[in-house]
C-alpha cells in the first residue's frame, strides 16, 4: 500500500494523521506521545489545562501545565507533537507564547479565527494551523496573514460538522449540504492550490469530523485532503488520558445517544446525552462561582453551570456531575484499543 506524505513544511509525519487536541484532560502527554510514537501527529488539548495544577490562580496554572505536558511528551516521543490553543482562551496569547517557548512542533489554533497568530512567532520553527469550518474562514486568515505578516499558514485543518465538541457552525447549519466535509474539501482544496501557484508555498488540508474507519479516511484523501484529523475513536484507547469510565462511555454509546448542546461558551456542541444534559435541557440551573473566567465568550453570568468543571469532571470520572463530549460516529465505538494497532488498522491493514 502506497501511503500519502503529509508535509507540513519540514514535518513529515509516517502516516498523514493528526491526533484531535482533546481539551481539559482528555489529550494530554500520554495520548499524544502514544500517536507520535506510532507515526502520527500527537495533540495537546489546552483548555483546562490548569485544571492538572496545583496552582490556585488558575491562568498561571495554565502556564505552568502547559509547559509540564509539553516537557513530558518530549520525553516520552522523539515523534511530532503539537498543541491545540483556542482562539477563545483568555490567556491565549500566554498560551501560544509558551508552547513556541517550549519548542512545540505544530499550533493548531482554533474556536475563532486566529489572525494575530504568526505575530508570536519571533523566527520560531513552530508551524501554524489554523482550524477552520468554511472557504470564507481561510481566505479570511490567509489575507490577513499576508497583509501584515507575510506569513502563510503551514496547513490547515478543516473540522466538519459530524466532529466532537463545540462546532464551528450555526446550530441551523450543522445537518445542511452545504456545511458537510464532503462538500469543502474539494472547494477548499481548490483555493489552496491557488494560493499556491500565486506565492510559491504548498499549504496542505486537513480533514476530519466523524471519521471512523479505514475507507472514511480513504474517502476524504480520495476528495482531496492531504490528511486526516480523528479524535473521539482514540479516547477508547489504553493511552488516553482520560479515566475508565469516560472511556466506557465511548464505548457504550449508541447512536441515539448523541446530543447537539447550547454550550455556554456560544457555541453548539455534540455530545453524549446523559443526565447532566437532560437537566440542563429541563432549565435546572448548576450553582457555582466562576473562579476561572476561562474562555472570552462563556456567558457565565447567566450560564446555567460551568462547562470547564463540568469537562473536568467528566475527565476524572464524575461522568454524572459532567458530560463527554464526542463525535458522530461514536456508536462505532465498541472496544479499548491501543493508539498504535488503530493507525495501522486505517493505514496498513
């Protein structure tokens, strides 16, 4: 079998797969050193980082975990490593200032577009992926980034609608034609090449949302993709950092059990119903204080309970006093794997 070379700029990963950075513990050194190490792209989720700290000011607790997966992955991967930073944080530029600082391969960036993002990069070798879910999104970026850095993004990873967590797309707008992966790769795609044949620079495309098997990844790298981007189905692994019975709850989820989520951050968000949504959905409000002020968009004054502590809780195994975020094709789902036999499933076998 004859492999697809993902390159972006000087990184060339053996298989073209990129690890979703799943946020507040979900992905952290012990998943993303398990893909690098099995050829792929590890990922660093950075929301609620701080969350694995003993630091009680939470944006320096931020840092201070950042910096300690970052230092942990290196020693456990000669592989590639990345980290995901949501444009959202509000701390985002002490994020990415960190991880350049740290020597991080790759800086996935997305929940808004990240159009002061090459500003950090001070001659750093860090590559830039900015993660979008339209055309308009990367031309955006991409006139952006040329008109006051002269920069182009190293890639691009476009996250369709049928992915885990919050959704870059209206709710209206998640089950149309016009927002399914399969539609916006080839339009895309397209644009690339264009920029490509105008300045000289290849920018692979990224794909992911909802894919599962073998002949998933085929498909999208058949419509153009240079590369594939899954998430949920590496939670159901022995190297996932997340507790047993969030894993469990991958593992035992049906279709039926998937729910489209207001989250308070103002986005919509797919998850695993269960009955800390179900409460939510009746209007039961979960009191708490707001002592982190995480993300710049959360709502918090009105938001009816913390959707960090409720991640968090949901990452150590409190799964009734949270939810478990996940993607569309989670009810495939139904066994613990290691990261290693799954890469070589969609890639060798």
């Amino acid at each position: 079998m004859i492999i697809r070379k993902l390159k972006i700029g000087n990184i060339i990963p053996k298989y073209p797969i990129v690890q979703g950075g799943m946020a507040v513990g979900i992905s952290l050194d012990g998943l993303a050193s398990a893909v690098a190490n099995a050829g792929g792209i590890g990922v660093i989720g950075t929301a609620g980082i701080g969350f694995f700290s003993n630091i009680k000011n939470y944006k320096e607790a931020s840092i201070e975990s950042l910096r300690n997966y970052i230092k942990s992955a290196k020693k456990k991967t000669k592989g590639i490593i990345g980290v995901n930073i949501m444009v959202a944080l509000t701390n985002y530029s002490d994020m990415v200032k960190t991880a350049i600082d740290e020597g991080i391969d790759i800086i996935f960036s997305g929940a808004g577009l990240p159009l002061n993002l090459p500003s950090f990069l001070n001659n750093s070798k860090t590559k830039l992926v900015p993660i979008i879910s339209s055309l308009k999104a990367a031309q955006i970026i991409v006139k952006r980034w040329m008109s006051r850095y002269n920069y182009l993004p190293d890639a691009f990873v476009l996250e369709g609608p049928l992915a885990g967590g919050h959704l870059g797309y209206k709710k209206e707008k998640i089950f149309s034609e016009d927002s399914k992966l399969e539609k916006n790769i080839p339009i895309i795609k397209n644009y690339l090449l264009t920029i490509e044949q105008k300045f000289g620079k290849n920018i692979p495309l990224i794909a992911g949302g909802g894919l599962f098997s073998k002949s998933d990844v085929n498909r999208v790298l058949d419509l153009g993709a240079d590369g594939i981007q899954m998430g949920t189905r590496f939670i159901a692994t022995e190297e996932c950092d997340a507790d047993i019975k969030f894993k469990e709850t991958i593992i035992n989820a049906k279709s039926d059990d998937i729910a489209i989520i207001e989250s308070p951050v103002g986005l919509p968000g797919r998850a695993i119903r269960n009955k800390f949504i179900e409460s939510v959905e009746k209007g039961k409000r979960k009191p708490y204080e707001c002592r982190y002020h995480c993300i710049k968009t959360c709502d918090f004054k009105n938001a009816p309970y913390c959707i960090a502590k409720a991640l968090y809780n949901a990452a150590i195994g409190n799964i009734n006093d949270g939810f478990v975020f996940s993607g569309g094709s989670v009810s495939k789902i139904n066994k613990m794997q290691k990261v290693k036999d799954i890469i070589e499933e969609l890639f060798e076998n």
